[in-house]
C-alpha cells in the first residue's frame, strides 16, 4: 500500500493504524503545489523540502504530484491516475487516507481511484474525534500546527504545538482534529518516525484565507 500523505496528524495516524492492521506500506504520496518559496502542500504552506525529511525520518519513498495553483478537479484526477500507474504495476493495490468523517470527500477520492487497480482505504473513517485527538497525544505523536481559520480558531494558534493545551484552547464547536478545514498540522515525530523532524516557526502569514507558521529546519 502506499499513503496519501499531507505531512499532517491524520496522515500520519492513518498510517500507523494502516500498518497496525497488518498492511505492508512501501510508499508515500503527496500533492504539491507552486508557492512563494518553491513546490509546497496547498493551505498548509509546509515546503516540499519538510514533508521529504518526513519520508526520510519514516523510511519510505516519497512520491511527489505536482499540480497547478487552483487544480480543477479534472487536472486533479488525471495527475493522480498518471502517478499511481507506476505503483499498480509494482503490486500496489491500496492507497490509505486519513480522512475522518467527511462523506463528499471520501466519495471524491474513490472516485478518483475508480478502475486504476487502486482501492482507497480510510482506517481512521467514522472515529470519534476526541478520543482520536487525543489518542494521538498518548501515542506519542508530535506536531506543530501549521495553518489556522482565524474565522474559527484564534490566529495566535498558528505555530502553537498540537498538545492538549491546544486541544483545550480551541473555541466550542471547533472540530478537534480539524476535520472541518479549522486547521492542519505538520508532523515532527511520533509512531513510526526513527527520528524527529525538528522545525522552528519563524513568523507567521496570511494566505488564502488562513493564518500559516513559517516553518524552517531546526538542530
């Protein structure tokens, strides 16, 4: 199997419980997009250069989609396809996300992997995201969060660790993974990770709607 991989909690736990149950993973997938600084993961504003070390730190390869900035759901689906043929014909038969509960974005992605030889696996889907949130503090998982809603999560929590100082300084009705867009994260280590990916977070911009943390390698 490979992973869909953002850099982010979910993707991450998704993993772990993907390997968990049994699954043999022997790649990562991510998209990424034109930004500022070079090739980035869209809305979370983390550099390619990050989510590699990240693949480094977990022993898998990394394979990279480049897409266009505003990818139409077209162009969407034919660079994926383009990407996972390489993966059917090495054996590949499942690709692992770590989406949580919204039905509209499972259906998309299984329609995306419709007739490639791919089946789509959600091993984290329907969980209650409390228990989840905080399951992966007491898995040991580390992560800074990286881009926030400042419409529902306060700005000055961009940067801020995902802990449970965090998870208690989130507003009512802000979903505690984020499930809902309210904010993403990047992973620094945790199950899986033979080292961590240390970052410092520089500053902070607006783009796109959110409030990201500029992040930079650290030690």
């Amino acid at each position: 199997m490979w992973v869909s991989w953002s850099g982010g909690k979910d993707a991450a736990t998704a993993l772990a419980a993907a390997r968990r149950a049994g699954a043999r993973v022997t790649g990562l997938l991510s998209t990424v997009t034109a930004g500022p600084g070079g090739a980035e993961i869209a809305v979370h504003g983390v550099g390619a250069a990050l989510v590699a070390a990240q693949a480094d730190a977990l022993g898998l390869p990394l394979h990279r989609v480049e897409l266009p900035p505003s990818c139409p759901d077209r162009e969407y689906r034919a660079r994926l396809r383009a990407a996972l043929a390489p993966a059917v014909a090495s054996g590949v038969t499942g690709l692992v996300h770590g989406d949580l509960a919204l039905a509209d974005v499972r259906a998309f992605r299984e329609e995306v992997l419709d007739g490639t030889g791919v089946t789509g696996v959600f091993p984290l889907w329907g969980g209650a995201t409390g228990a989840l949130a905080a399951g992966m503090l007491d898995a040991g998982l580390r992560a800074v969060v990286v881009a926030v809603d400042p419409g529902r999560v306060p700005a000055r929590l961009a940067g801020a660790a995902f802990d449970a100082e965090f998870l208690a300084a989130l507003p009512p009705g802000v979903d505690p993974c984020g499930e809902n867009g309210e904010f993403h994260t990047f992973v620094t280590g945790g199950p899986g990770f033979a080292h961590d990916v240390p970052v410092a977070v520089t500053g902070t911009v607006a783009r796109d709607g959110h409030v990201q943390a500029v992040l930079a390698p650290a030690g």
